[in-house]
C-alpha cells in the first residue's frame, strides 16, 4: 500500500533531495512576495485587526487546499488556457479595483471594504490560486517528484503567511508600498495573459523577478509621515 502511494507520489528519496526542496522554497519565497502585498491589502479591507488574522488564516488554510489540488492536476491543467485565461483576468480586475477605487478623506488610496470575515476569505484564497497558475510550471520544472513539490508548497504557504503580517504592517509605513504591489500583480496578470496569446511572448523568469524587486524597491522608497502626537503638559497644583 505505501509502495502505491510513493510511487503515486514519485517518493524517489535521493541525496539531491534536500537542495531541491530548498530551491523550491526559495523560489515559493521570492515569487510570493507579491502575491504576500496583494493578500495583506485585501485583508486589511477588514478594519477589525483580529479579523484581518482570522481572515489570512482561514484564506490561506483554503488556499493550500487549492494550491495542492492544482499540483495534483497541473498536468491536465496545463492542457487547458481558459484556466490562465481566467487567472489573468481575476488579478487584472484586482489591479484595475485598487487603481479606480474612490479615495478617502485623507487623499489615500484604498482597496475594497469587507462587511464579513467570509467575504473576504474566498478572496484571498483565490487570489492566491491566480498567483499560483504562473509558479506552478515553474515548480514542477524543477523537480518531477511530487512530493518534493508538495513538500515545498507546504513551506511556502507558511512562508506566505508571516510574510502577509509583515507586509500588513508595512503597508502602514510605506507610502507606496500598497501601488507597487498592485502594479507586480499587474506584471503577473499581463505575463499569464501573454502565455495564453503566445508563449514566445512570455518574459523569462529572471527578467520578472528583476522588474518585481525594482517596482518593489520604490514601494519602500518613501515613508509615510505620521505627526507625533502633541505633548500635553500637565500642570501640577501648588499645595497651598
């Protein structure tokens, strides 16, 4: 019986495994960070701080659920456009929300607002499932073994969580921050799109993840100024 299962699972265990496996979660890391600004935007559409938690780990609990479902299929999935198709259309409807959306009172832009935690987890989770049909292939190129693929998903969806709270909190800090990370699921919506037109088309990974860490970069470029609070002084009372 686990004879089936290694073999369904190309469970080859080799003395190469562990390079692979930390390729892999590197790769998970680099490529998720912006799919991590995208996540933290839409979390923060909940103003309760607790919900925006609640929401990442639920979102991100149904997102591994999606995310190993795809590995499993990415050889039938692959077969069929329509899937990148609507992967590229759902981030670039995201992109062109955050872009046209109403400024607030304070000049500043804002990404939607949710009423409910389970408004916002279905979101999250298929956000992340969009992100996932561009580094899937990429996984999958560099190992065949399934559960080395499997193996690095698991730590990248952890990875992909705390790296969501720091970018909430930082979304907080840099005044760009939040544009730049738009403008990179941008970048992986036009990509996607460009695989399905023509794969010739399609910018090599490097050039992606230079024009990533550029755009980010400027996201981190510009602190937002937060005026200190006025000092009250107090006065004390003279005994008479």
């Amino acid at each position: 019986m686990l004879d089936q299962i290694f073999d369904y699972l190309h469970f080859h265990f080799s003395v190469e495994a562990p390079i692979v496996l930390l390729i892999l979660v590197l790769l998970e890391a680099v490529l998720s960070a912006d799919n991590a600004i995208a996540l933290a935007a839409i979390a923060q559409g909940l103003e309760d701080k607790k919900l925006e938690q609640q929401a990442l780990n639920l979102g991100l609990v149904v997102a591994y659920v999606l995310r190993i479902t795809l590995l499993l299929t990415a050889t039938w999935v692959q077969n069929f456009w329509q899937f990148e198709l609507l992967g590229a259309a759902y981030l670039l409807w995201l992109v062109f929300q955050h872009f046209t959306v109403n400024e607030d009172e304070e000049n500043q832009r804002h990404g939607p607002r949710f009423s409910s935690l389970w408004q916002v987890i279905p979101v999250i989770a298929l956000t992340d499932l969009a992100f996932s049909l561009d580094s899937v292939t990429t996984a999958i190129a560099v190992s065949q073994e399934t559960w080395l693929v499997l193996t690095g998903t698991t730590i990248g969806i952890v990875t992909l969580r705390y790296m969501t709270g720091l970018f909430i909190r930082w979304l907080d800090e840099f005044e760009n921050l939040e544009d730049a990370g738009y403008v990179t699921v941008a970048l992986v919506g036009l990509r996607l799109l460009l695989k399905v037109v023509n794969d010739n088309f399609v910018p090599p990974e490097w050039a992606m993840i230079t024009a990533i860490g550029l755009v980010l970069a400027w996201g981190f470029s510009k602190r937002t100024l937060i005026q200190a609070p006025e000092e009250v002084i107090e006065k004390t009372e003279v005994p008479k």
